[in-house]
C-alpha cells in the first residue's frame, strides 16, 4: 500500500487528492458537483476521477489503501449520510458502501468539518498535537474534536458543532439552526458584520467603516488601523469565542485550537482578541492551551480524508 | 484472568472491590486513608489489603487482571499524578508503578470523578452507552466525559472539569478555582444554598425556606412542595445546568447524560428542571439525548476502576 485518495465534497466543487502513506500530497485536481436530480451523478463523477487517476499514473489496486470521503452533512460513524442537502442528497444511504462498490476499494466517510479538523490536526496548525479543536470561521462557525488522533462524531452526528454553542441568553434574532445566542451570530464572517451594523446604528462613534463595505475583512483591517469602533466589534467577537472555547477546554481539554475560515485570515491580531477572553475565564490548568492559525485552506478536507483511510 | 480489583481513594476512606472479569462485585470494603507524613502509608496500606483478600479468598496471582485505583487529583494518561491534596500527597509521581510494584500485577489509575463516570456507564445510570456525561453535583460539581468507552482525560488532566464551565458573566464571588461565573457556583449542594440564600435576602417572598435549615434537600423538598421561591431557585439551577450541558453536546454529544451527587437525591424533580433548559437551547440534533439519575452512588469508583483495569 503505497497510496490513498482524500475527497472533499463541495456544493460546487468536489477537491481531490492523491496521497502517499507519509500524507504528501502528489497530485490534486478538482471536479464540478453535480447536485441536479438528487445528486445521483456526485459519487459516480467521482469514481471515474479516482480510476482516470489510478489509469493516468498506472496504479495497480494493490498500491492503493482506499479513499476517505468528506461530505457536508452529519455522518454517523458506520458511514450513513443523512441527507446533505447542498448535494441533494436527500435520502439516508452509506455512502461508504456506495462509493466502495464504485471504485472496489475501502472507503471511510466524515464530515466535512471534521475531516478539515483531522486534517489540520496532521499536516496543518495542529501537526504533532493528537488532542485538537478546529473551528472554521466562515459565512457559519464549523469545527471538529480530535481527541487521541480520533474525530469526535458524537452519537447525532453533533460532535463539534461548535458553532452552535450558546453564548448569548438576550439574543432575539434566530440563528439558522433556529435557535437564539449560538456562536455562530457573533463569531462568523456575518456575525461580525452583524455586530459592526448594530454598533454603527445604535451609536454615533466616527468609524471608517461608516463609508464603504463592512465585511470581515474590513473590520479587521479597521481593528489594525486603531478604528476604536471596529475594536469594539473585535472586544466582543472575542469574549464570545473566547469564552466558548475556554468552554470546550473544560470539557475536552486540547492541546491545541486550531481557527480557520475566511475571518482568520485577519490573522494574529484575531487570535490575541480571543485570547484576552480565553485566559482569564478557562479553568487555570488550560491557560497554557495553544492557539494557532489554520495553514491548509481549503486542503485542509482532502488531508483530512486521505488520514481516515489511513487510519482506518 | 478470573478477577479484578477496583480502587477508589477518598480523603478519609479508601473503598476497594474484587469483582468478576464481568463486572459483578464479589467483595466490598473500606480502609482509613491515612494523610498524615505527607500520605507515604496510603498505597502500602492499599497494597496490604489487595494482599490479604487476595490470601483470604486463596486467589493466585494468574488469577488476577490487576488493579484501577482513582485518586482525588489531576492524572496523567501514562499514570503521573501531580499533587492529590486530600491525601496529603504533594509530589509528583507515577501511582500507577508505585502500586504496581507494590502488588505484583497491573494497574491502571484514573482521577476520581472520571472513573466514576466510566462506572456508571459501565455498570450504573448509562449502562449499555458507550458515549456518556457524567455530571456529580456534591459539594463542587465534577464530571466525566466518556467517549467510544474511554474516558476524555484531556492535555492538562481538565477533560471532563464540568463544573468550572463559564456560566455567568456577572458573577462578583469568586469560584473555589479562582475565576467568577463557574458552573459549580450555581449547580453544586453549595451552589443551590447560595442562590436560595440570596433570594432569601433580596425578597420578601414567604418560604418555608425562612425558618430552618436551608440545605440542596430542603430546597428541592419545598419544590416538590410548590414553594414558590424554592421553585426560583430550581429555575436558576436548572438554567444554568441545562444551558452547560447543551453546550456539552454540542461538542461531545453524548448517548446519555448520568446525573448524580447528594444533589441528585431530589430525583426525577431536578431533571425535569434541566430538560426544561436543555432542550429549547441545544443544537437539534441532541433533543432526545437522554438523561438518567446514577445508581451506583458511592461505588461509582470502584465499579469504573475495575473498568479500568479490564479495559487496559
């Protein structure tokens, strides 16, 4: 066993990686997701991939240990799919199984999410931690639990959903999940946009993001400029996330956080205004926990996948 | 391997228990902890009565799968514990090879709270899971996270410090851990008597809490009772609680919530407050995660020690 495939299921784009057993990565490529008629085409698209592949560079079967699957839905732990709706997937099926019989080698399925995690864990932020928390901050706040090298799945496929973490009892808009006060209203890339809108209407203060777009990215360059109001959205975008990860320490205890998505790319000044909230608020055996920038993007899923089947 | 012993060492009583490879106990007791010289005689007196039950019951050493044994204190996966005050122990040092050497057979330790936990998924409240939160409301609020069977002992020994989740922003006293706001502030047996004696003193409201003991019994008896302002501070209890333990399944997401302490002798009353809170506020996914009263009581310690040791 020489090889292994990572895949990473997108709503517009499948990523694909060919790896070897080290976890380097040889080749990459992508292909479309087919999400029309019920996604029927998403997993045979992908097996011809992986045997046009497997033709093109003359592997035999036997040099391959499988491929792992990352798809953007809850996965139980024995490989069922319960619906992905960004692939119209809407039936539950092990997509395991399917995509086995596919391309006549093992497959181990994940979410998304928690494939990003495993990934990061092993080459990325987290490489050399096997104790690692993951949260992606995007247009939502994802994440993944690695505890002893493992993704945490919990027993509803809810293991890691970190962004839906209650953070806020006076909340009044609901969060996409329908709930009120999760994570994911303050800390991801629309949270902090909402958090900079309310702040520039409920209050006078000059700002530069009076003029021109307010977006993550703005924001933040705003902080780094000493925009007092953009550093008001920053203080409380980081006593949400800070004190919900310091939550996740006293529960799950990493060695490591690991953040990602679009909002991290602020950078390190993101890290220190959740860490002002983390260190004072964590039980006083985690205060030394690291803190880290993600380092893979978007490969942080297909690393993810090609270490399930590596591992499996 | 017919036999195992289980090992709890509390600050006044060390229980042990021989049991079964399939968990059943076949003998109970109890010896002093003697603290005292910095607790040099805690393991030889343990050592000294594996020795005699063993001799007793004419059990050979191939007989034996070895010993578990939980101390009250922070202990590393690889079996260091780092300080265990109550036993008067202030070094660092490996429990696990000092009784070993002591007993000639294996052994495996744990912190108290944690292998707790893995007894009452064993044997006690979430019998028959292998992902269980354990929460003990006692004096403080401690807890075990248990995940696939195994307990989540965390980077800096902090898995599973549920009572030291953050819980309240304005919180002016301080926790026993130093920081303001913690879970077991509210939801230990001194928790409960703090908020009723607060709302004793900022109200008027008639009680039957206003004459004799206020205790986490008298509390919930006047619950059961219907007295309103006892019925407050079930709310405020149950708020809190049932807001950290949806936070907990968002990360971990546990089969089964065990509850248990002297706290949880009010029964089925003090659920029904949690669920009250739990179940509007945490991800949908965990609506119907269960949750259980524990059975074990005081042998939560031993039954998960001799988990321990059989799980090695």
């Amino acid at each position: 066993m020489k090889y292994c495939f990572g895949i990473d299921v997108g709503g517009t784009t499948v990523k694909l990686g060919l790896f070897d057993v080290e976890g380097n990565v040889l080749d990459k490529w992508e292909i479309p997701t087919r999400s029309e008629n019920g996604g029927v085409n998403v997993l045979p698209d992908i097996a011809e991939a992986v045997k046009n592949k497997m033709e093109q560079r003359n592997l035999a079967k036997e040099d391959v240990a499988g491929a792992g699957i990352g798809v953007p839905g809850p996965v139980s732990s024995d490989g069922f799919v319960n619906k992905a709706v960004n692939l119209g997937w809407k039936e539950r099926f092990n997509v395991e199984d399917k995509l086995s019989a596919l391309i006549d080698m093992p497959v181990k399925a994940g979410n998304d999410a928690n494939v990003a995690a495993l990934g990061e864990m092993w080459k990325g932020g987290g490489a050399g931690a096997e104790n690692v928390v993951f949260v992606t901050l995007g247009t939502g706040v994802g994440g993944g639990i690695i505890i002893d090298g493992k993704i945490v799945t919990g027993s509803h496929g809810a293991g890691g959903e970190i962004g839906h973490i209650h953070v806020e009892d006076k909340e009044e808009e609901s969060c996409g999940c329908g709930n009120h006060g999760c994570l994911e209203q303050y800390a991801s890339a629309t949270g902090v946009v909402r958090i900079a809108n309310k702040l520039l209407k409920e209050t006078e203060q000059d700002s530069v993001l009076r003029s021109g777009e307010v977006s993550a990215k703005t924001i933040f360059d705003a902080v780094k400029a000493g925009d007092a109001l953009a550093v008001k959205v920053a203080e409380q975008f980081g006593k949400y996330l800070g004190t919900a990860l310091a939550n996740i320490s006293a529960i799950a205890d990493p060695q490591v956080f690991v953040i990602g998505g679009g909002v991290s790319k602020a950078g390190e000044v993101l890290l220190d205004y959740v860490k002002k909230y983390y260190v004072p608020t964590v039980f006083h055996g985690c205060r030394e926990t690291r803190f880290e920038l993600a380092t893979l993007g978007n490969d942080a899923g297909i690393y993810g996948t090609a270490r399930l089947i590596l591992d499996k």
